[in-house]
C-alpha cells in the first residue's frame, strides 16, 4: 500500500475540497452531515462512574446524551446500557425535542443462541430513536487476542457468521449497521467479509485512527472504506518510536497526522448525511509491538515483509507535534478536566470545520 506523507502544501488543498463539497451540499438543500459525540470519547468518565466516583456529571445513556448536547454535540452514539422501553422512548422525545440524534452501540449475535437478545437489542434502539447501529466483532485488538493464523481464521469465519444472523434481523428492524474497522481487521479482510454478505442494512463506522495499529497508511484505509460509510469516529493520531515498536495515540483534532479535511471530504462525498462522531480517548499511548514476532502471527505470509520497514520508516518521520495525553499517575479529577477538554476542543473543531 502507497505511503503518503503529510505536508503543509496537501493541508492546504484539502481545505478547499472540503469547503467546496459543504457549499454544493447547502446549495443544492441536500442533508448535511451531523456532529456529535462517541461513548469511548468519555471512557474514563464511564470508568468513573462504574466506581461510584462523586464528580461524574452523568449516570447513564440519557444522561450522556444531555451531557454531550452540553459540550456543543448534535447527538451521541453510546450503548443502551441496561436501558428499558419506558427510558428509551424518554430518551427518543429528547433527542426529537432538541432535534438531535442518538446511534445505538450493540452487540453481534455470535450464535444462533444470541438472535433473540439481538432482536431486543435494536427494538429498543429504535425506541430510542436510532436508526444506526454500531458494532464491532471484537473488543480488544488482534495482535493481543489471537496467538496464531488458525485462531483468526477461526475468528474471521464467526464474523462472517455473525452478519449472516444478523441480516434478517437488521432487515426487519429496518435498522442499519455500522461495522468498525477496529483493531482487527485489515481493510482488505474487512471489505472481503463485507462484501459475502450483501445487504442494504450492514455497512462501515469509519474509524480515522485504528488501522494505523495494523501498519496500514490511514487516508488509504479511510478511502478505500468510504464507499461502505455509515458511520465515522473521527480522530486524529500520534505516532512515536519505541523499543519493540511504536507508541499509538489519539489527539486533539488538527493536533496529529491525520489529514482531517482531507478524510472528511472523502467520507462526506460518499455519504452526505453522516453522522461524525467524536472519538478522543483520553489515555496513555497504546503500544503497537510490530517488533515482535508475536504481533505477526495471525497475518498471511509476507505480510511482514510488505509493511514493517515502510511503516518505521513513517513512524520516524512523523514524530508528535506536542506531548500526546498521559494519564498514569494521574488524579481522578484531573483525568476527567483533561478528557472534557479535549472532547470540547475536537466538538468545536469539527462544528467549524463541518458546518462552518
């Protein structure tokens, strides 16, 4: 995959680009894309509020929502977090009042055995107003789950598994859902399972930042996706070398490497009426060990070879701008400033650039 350095210069052309596509949208009266807020963009104020920490400024998923409105947000997508009918339809009068929005964040059936849980799932979603689902099919990151080829093999096969149960149900619910890139697939494997499950209802949360964790350059990741958009996590990203790797890490928007117009141009022409989602996690740099041998394992053959040394080679030339967040050691209180002051930050950043 072709490696494209940042420059001052790309910056400068890729502004225009996004403006003229915003201004062809208003004047043609088409949906314009909305901005708001993901739940892992306050995962450390859900962190405290699963331990019972005093200074959390929300409780639960409605409570979120008015929250994010608070921090300049259109809407939120967030999980139904035990939510019941009678709440959900609460919620949805809000979000309708405020004339915002609210994604859903669900799990994938896994089995047969999970249909029914699914299907419960996105009814209550759709009491609550969304019409988007996002899902992932796992949690952690690939290098870190699986030990050998054969373990994701096995994975990517209860994927494919996942959105064929899934189809049905989202077809009824007339619900659809937004898949992210996060951490385990590479774009290629992804739009590969994708693309055995034909269906209006299952398409992609472009997330800016993850597949930088599997050494793939971030704008051709972000195009290649942009077709299947349903959804986005916009971030922007730092890298630095370490021993075994690099250190990745999320930073306040325009602050990093991402070509934020340039990616917001792209996903927007594909999609006019996206919802754009803040994701800034406020935590320390995650380690991306890819001078190991284990963080190979599950990759085909060669895949080694076509990525490491290009991608070291990019790390190095691309150094932070300024300290990426750090919160070991940290006080509570001060975590949580820091992560509103960032999620503040990037809402006014994209309300300017989005919406102008």
């Amino acid at each position: 995959m072709l490696w494209i350095m940042l420059s001052r210069r790309s910056c400068l052309f890729t502004l225009p680009a996004l403006a003229g596509v915003r201004n062809l949208l208003a004047a043609a009266g088409s949906p314009r894309a909305r901005v708001g807020i993901c739940g892992f963009s306050c995962h450390q104020h859900w962190k405290a509020v699963g331990s019972g920490h005093d200074g959390v400024k929300f409780h639960d998923t409605p409570g979120f929502y008015r929250y994010g409105r608070s921090l300049g947000a259109e809407g939120v997508q967030a999980a139904l977090r035990g939510m019941d009918a009678t709440t959900a339809r609460a919620l949805r009068a809000a979000v309708e009042t405020d004339g915002g929005y609210f994604e859903a964040d669900v799990s994938l059936p896994r089995s047969e055995g999970d249909v029914a849980a699914f299907d419960a799932a996105l009814g209550l979603a759709r009491e609550a107003g969304a019409s988007v689902a996002r899902a992932v099919f796992t949690g952690g990151r690939r290098y870190e789950l699986f030990k050998t080829r054969e373990d994701f093999l096995q994975f990517q096969a209860g994927a494919e598994r996942s959105l064929k149960l899934a189809e049905p149900v989202l077809s009824r619910h007339r619900m659809t859902l937004a898949v992210e890139n996060h951490k385990d697939f590479t774009t290629e494997e992804l739009l590969d399972v994708l693309g055995r499950i034909e269906s209006e209802w299952i398409g992609i949360l472009v997330d800016t930042g993850n597949n930088i964790a599997l050494l793939e350059e971030p704008h051709a990741v972000i195009e290649a996706l942009a077709p299947r958009v349903r959804s986005i996590h916009l971030k922007d990203m730092a890298v630095q070398a370490a021993p075994d790797g690099f250190l990745l890490s999320e930073v306040p928007l325009g602050t990093g490497l991402i070509d934020l117009p340039r990616v917001l141009a792209a996903l927007t022409r594909s999609r006019a009426d996206v919802v754009v989602n803040l994701e800034m996690a406020t935590r320390d740099p995650l380690r991306i060990p890819c001078l190991t041998d284990g963080y190979w394992a599950t990759f085909s053959p060669g895949h080694r070879e076509s990525r490491l040394e290009t991608t070291m080679a990019w790390v190095k030339a691309h150094p932070p701008r300024e300290a990426p967040p750090q919160v070991s050691g940290k006080p509570v209180e001060t975590v949580l400033a820091e992560e509103e002051a960032h999620n503040r930050h990037g809402l006014a950043w994209m309300a300017e650039r989005i919406h102008g």
